[in-house]
C-alpha cells in the first residue's frame, strides 16, 4: 500500500492552540521536522532530526477558517 509519492515533496501542517495554522515544505520523510520530547521539553540526541524545517503561518485560508471554526467549538 502507498500512502505518498516520495519523490514528491511533504507539507507538514501543525494547528496551533493559538488559532493559527503553520506549514512546512521538506523533501524528507513523513517525520522529519518532528521528533520526541520528555515532559520537559528535552530531546534524546538519538533522535533530533537531521535538518531544521522551519514552519511559518500558512497561507491556505480554507485550512485558517477550517481551524477557526473547530476552535469555535470549544471556546
């Protein structure tokens, strides 16, 4: 079974608790940009990714009000 064409590049999307949605473009894998963290907030340098993606406020304004409107839920 194929999920995605790997030669193709990933956008990575992250819905932030602050009503905004941020997205990030990478070649690499499904997990890269992300890794695991203790409660604290520290990483095993095991597994700290081998690229930095920085993610900025996405301009897709469906995935914003799509957002928004769950948040409405809940607030």
């Amino acid at each position: 079974m194929e999920f995605a064409d790997t030669n193709q590049p990933f956008t990575k999307y992250l819905l932030g608790d602050n009503g905004v949605v941020y997205e990030a473009q990478t070649q690499a894998s499904f997990s890269s940009g992300f890794c695991e963290a203790d409660d604290n907030g520290d990483v095993n340098a095991y597994y700290l990714p081998n690229e930095e993606i920085v993610f900025q406020r996405s301009a897709d304004t469906a995935a914003q009000e799509e957002l928004q409107r769950i948040l409405r839920k809940y607030n």
